[in-house]
C-alpha cells in the first residue's frame, strides 16, 4: 500500500528542492494551489494522468514518487569541472533497496565530456537523517544507503575534496590547501611549484577542487598557470580572468553643490578608495592628517592646477604614513615604461586595491582606476566628470537616474532619449539601440564604470599596510605640515602658503589683465581660476576647523585655548571666501561654474579690491595660525 504521508513529504520536499512554490508548481502543472496542498498535507494523491508532468517539474520518476523509499538522489551532475551533465533521475532510478552502489565513469553514466581533466560525480541526496553531500572520482565506486550521512551542508564555505593532475595521473592535494587555508591566502596560483607535478605526466594538468556553501556541492578545475580566488566574501571558488578585473561599488565621485567650496579631488578620491578597502576615514579627517586642510597655493599664469592638492607640496607623505600604508608615486612615464606600470596597476586591482591617478577623464584631475578589461589595454575608472555622462546614459536608454537629475530646473521632464533624437534627424530604434547597447556595457558588463581616455601622467599606488600612528602623533604631523606649507619657497612656478597669498594679491591687482574688452578669453579664464581658488580656500578652511575642533581632547589643557583660536581663525577664512565668492558671482554679472565663466562685460575692480582686502585679513589669520602651530608643537612635546 502506499504510504501517504511519505509521498507527500517526497512532493513538498522536492519542491522546495527545486526552488518552486506552491502557487509556481501549480501554475506549471494547470492545476489549483489548493490542489498541491492537499497532496502535500497528505490528503489525497495526484491524479495518475498529472504524474507525468509532475514527475518532469520535480526532475525525478514516477515510480520515485510514488514508492515509500528512503534513499532519494535530489540533485547529481557528472562533471570536468568546466562543462556538468545532470544525472539526477538517472541515479534516482539506479536506486534498489534504499541502496546506490555504482562505478563511476563515463560509458556508465551515459554522460560524454570530451575533455583531459578529471571526471567527478557530485550528488546531493536524502535519508531519514537528513540531506548529505557526496561524490566520487572517475573509475571509483559510490555507495550510498539509508544510513548515510556524507557531507553535512554546509552554510558557509568548505573545500571536501582537492586533486592536482589530469584524468590520466593524478594525486590528492588536499594537503596543500589546508597549508594555504592556514596562512589564509585569498588566491591560489595553480602551477607545479603551488602542486609538484607528477614524474608521469607531460601534458596539462589541473587543481580540481570540491566544496561545498549554502548553495550545494561544486566542483571546479582549474589549468596549470591560472588562478582560483576566493569571492563573494569567501563561500565561492572562482576562475580568476586575468583579461579582465573590476573593483565592484567604488563610490562615485563629485563636484559639491553650491557655492560653499570645492573640495579637493585627491582626498575626495582617496577617501572613496580607502572606504572600499575597508577603511572608514572621513573627508575631513583625511585632509586633516594630511594637512591638505591650510594649503594655498597660487601660479602667476592662473592656471587651475593651483587648485590641485600635491602640485608644490607633500601632503601624500604625511597622509599614509598617519594611516599606516606605504605609497608609491609615479610620475610622467615615458611610453616604454608603461607596460610595466601597466602590470603593477593590474596586480594592485587584483590585489582588491584601487589606484589613485590624475588625468584619466576629460581633464588633469584626480580619480581612481577600479579595474581592467582586454588584458589591461582598457582602464576603467571613477573620475569627478563621469556624472554627465552616466545621467546621460541612463537617460538615453530610457531609464531615468535614481535622483531625479534629469528633470528640468521647473520641475518639468526633460525630453526622453527618443525625442532629443527625433529632433536631430536621428532614427529612434538605430539610436535607442545604441544608447541601450552603451547602457548594458557600463552598467553591466563594466560595474558601472566609464573606461579611461587617456593613460594618466600621475599616478599613486597603495602599498602594505603597517601600523597606524597615534592620534597625537598624526595631530603634530598635521600641525608641521602646517608650518612647512605656509613657509615653504616657490616650487615650478607655484607659490605656496603666505608667498601665495601675496602673489594672487598682487595678481588680482593688475588692472590690465582684467579688461574684458581687450583680452575676453584670458579674463574669463582668470576669473574662473579666482572662482576656483576661493572655492578651495573655503572648503580647506572649513575642514580645517573641524579638523582641529575635533582633536581638542587630545592636547594638554594649556594647548586647547590656543587650538581652539586656530580654528576660529579657519573657520572666520572659510566664511569669508565662501560668502564673498556668493556674492561677487551675483554682483559682477559672471555666471561662474568649473571652467566655464560667461562675463557680461561687468567691470570687476570693486571686487578686486574687496577681495584684496579679504585676502590680507586671511592672511594674517595664517600667520597667526602658524605662530600657533609652532606653540602647540612645543606644548605637545
């Protein structure tokens, strides 16, 4: 007689087996969810002429349904560890008495993989003590009955089983991985110095690894000379393509809003960087210790690179050494230098470490390569121009971003991709197409990164971390760089600290270089330029004064009056700068945004001076500031 409980705990168990719902399997079968309730709660049986179909949908027979067994095969693949064969209801016939006894190889199971790797069973089955794990090699016997247990499943991650070689010579080297697991290597490089090759064999050979997470039993081979790394937070083993690597959710980079300051795109790109890998600095505390936070620097030809962090100073030094990373800097390679660099980018992303570089989109400003496709001849990136760009691909390709950008400033849709195109003559499908083709390439098959234009001419590698110094330590750091900027000469044509201050002075003084009617182009420029540098004085001082507001604790009574009057200082700077700068770009008729400055012909010599003006007040706040830092040194011991 049948048994009606077994049967319907057979349905409902391969049923979730198999990843179904109620609703799903009875929506399959044409049948009524209340239909499958019934057989699962063992009120009647499915009728005989819905068996067939039941049967296909739960990948097993009939006669396994329907007869009170206790050995169940759920899921069996005969695999190289590359191409599997299912051989699920083949073994789950084989069964005869609550007992599978068979030899494994290919003419047995009827599977054909034409391949030199080893062959493995891997099966997933049932008994009244649970579900278990097994498998067995190519020519060896794989016996299970009721009592079997296998492998317990696993939740997180376990390598059962590890063999070096081929389907023709081949030895355990389950030794070896557990020597690797021990000093917790996140990649292993499979070659014959990783596993000695066997005397016998010439041709190709392959680490084959069985293991087991939450998902089941898996196997993978892996050829001599590649590598198999851990991922998805260690409970998987992938096949590394060396073609190819991408840092997954490095955070975009961009400009603030607003007209309250810049902020420096090196620490901006930095602190993306360090939070991926686990380090979870702020903005500030990164301008901070570094000492970016009191940096002013100035160029007589008015060139936006003034703005730029270490274009005359050494705040990367300081920087990693308060967070304990050594760092390497590479300058302006010349072309046969850079397939070397090439390799040592390459490694580093592989090594899950994003790189710093200036110049990798549309301008000369920092971001950060996340990753490599081609072989490394293509860098992808995150840089502070990519926002235009990826708005615009989502937009193109019909999606609109998650933030709304895309919406006029009355609140009104901007044109879909579809009209714009319309508009200029374009097919829409042609170009619908394309824009949906450009979409998939970024967001899925590049991580949601733009590929690099140009090979970068400054470029910053993390190196091994060490110990970080203590927070004292980093504080007089920052304080001494403070004093060296300020202090420091002229570096290729850039002034620096309070020699800065009086150069942009003295610029801003020359009437002739500001008369629009003479020479627009460079008094745009210039104009621009200012915009920038105040921006940047606002946003540094800013942070400054958090910076040192937030290290009060840290010096001894008689030192915080004095710290707390040099963030007062700071702050009184980034108030000015940021206020002036508000108001001068209303008041001179000049629409100013990054590198862009449209001028109505507004003359701007009252400003000047008034900006002169602001300029010598923040400067004597600097020297007081310095004569501070110096104090606060000796205090600090």
């Amino acid at each position: 007689m049948m048994d009606l409980e077994k049967i319907a705990r057979r349905i409902a168990s391969l049923r979730r087996e198999r990843g179904y719902t109620g609703e799903a399997l009875a929506e399959r079968l044409q049948v009524s969810p209340q239909a499958v309730s019934k057989w699962e709660n063992a009120k009647c049986l499915p009728e005989t002429a819905i068996l067939p179909a039941l049967a296909e949908a739960l990948d097993c027979s009939i006669d396994s349904l329907l007869c009170p067994r206790e050995l169940f095969i759920l899921e069996a693949v005969y695999t190289d560890g590359e191409t599997e064969v299912p051989v699920t209801s083949f073994l789950d016939n084989l069964v005869q008495d609550n007992v599978l006894d068979i030899y494994v190889n290919q003419t047995f199971t009827g599977a054909s993989l034409e391949s030199d790797r080893l062959k493995v069973l891997a099966v997933k089955f049932q008994t009244p003590e649970g579900v278990g794990f097994s498998y067995a090699l190519q020519n060896e016997n794989l016996t299970l009955d009721r009592k079997s247990a296998g492998f317990e499943p696993e939740e997180n991650f376990r390598i059962v089983g590890a063999y070096y070689g081929n389907g023709r010579e081949y030895a355990s080297a389950m030794q070896k991985i557990e020597h690797y697991a021990y000093f917790k290597w996140d990649r292993i490089p499979v070659n014959h110095e990783s596993f000695p090759s066997s005397t016998a064999s010439d041709d190709t050979e392959y680490l084959t690894l069985i293991y087991l997470n939450g998902e089941g039993i898996h196997v993978l081979s892996c050829p001599e000379n590649k590598t198999v790394y851990y991922g998805n937070h260690g409970t998987r083993l992938l096949l590394r393509d060396d073609s190819k690597c991408i840092l997954e959710n490095v955070k975009p980079l961009s400009w603030k809003k607003g007209t309250e300051g810049l902020e420096s795109p090196w620490a901006g790109a930095l602190q993306a960087a360090l939070a991926y890998m686990g380090e979870p600095y702020t903005y500030e505390q990164i301008m901070g210790m570094s000492g970016a936070c009191y940096r002013t620097c100035f160029t007589d030809v008015w060139d936006y690179s003034c703005t730029d962090t270490l274009v005359a100073y050494d705040y990367a030094g300081p920087l990693y050494s308060a967070i304990g990373y050594d760092f390497r800097m590479v300058e302006r390679l010349e072309k046969q230098e850079r397939k070397a660099e090439r390799q040592a980018i390459m490694e580093d992303i592989r090594k899950g470490r994003p790189v710093l570089a200036i110049n990798l989109r549309v301008a000369p400003e920092w971001g950060i390569i996340t990753g490599y496709t081609d072989n490394g001849n293509r860098f992808l990136c995150r840089t502070y121009f990519d926002e235009e760009i990826l708005d615009a691909l989502q937009s193109q390709a019909g999606w609109k971003p998650a933030d709304g950008r895309a919406q006029a400033a009355g609140g009104q849709p901007e044109p879909d991709g579809g009209t714009q195109r319309k508009r200029q003559g374009q097919s829409d499908s042609d170009a619908q197409r394309q824009a949906r083709s450009d979409y998939r390439m970024v967001f899925e098959e590049n991580g949601g990164y733009l590929y690099s234009d140009f090979w970068p001419f400054l470029i910053a590698h993390f190196g091994e971390k060490g110990e970080r110094k203590s927070p004292m330590d980093i504080l007089k750091a920052s304080l001494a760089a403070l004093i060296g900027s300020f202090e420091a000469e002229e570096s290729r044509g850039y002034h620096q600290g309070k020699d800065a201050y009086r150069a942009w002075i003295k610029g801003l003084s020359r009437e002739e270089d500001f008369r629009l009617e003479h020479d627009r182009e460079n008094v745009q420029r210039r104009l621009s330029v200012n915009d920038n540098m105040l921006g940047t004085l606002a946003d540094s001082r800013r942070v400054a004064a958090d910076w040192l507001r937030e290290n009060l604790s840290l010096v001894p009574e008689t030192g915080r009056e004095r710290l707390e009057k040099m963030a007062e200082n700071c702050q009184a700077i980034a108030d000015a700068a940021a206020a002036f700068r508000s108001r001068a770009s209303r008041s001179s008729a000049c629409e100013i945004a990054y590198n862009t400055v449209k001028a109505s012909g507004a003359s701007t010599s009252g400003l000047r001076r008034e900006q002169i003006a602001l300029l010598e007040q923040s400067l004597a706040l600097e020297e007081e500031n310095c004569q501070l830092a110096r104090e606060m040194l000796r205090i600090c011991g």
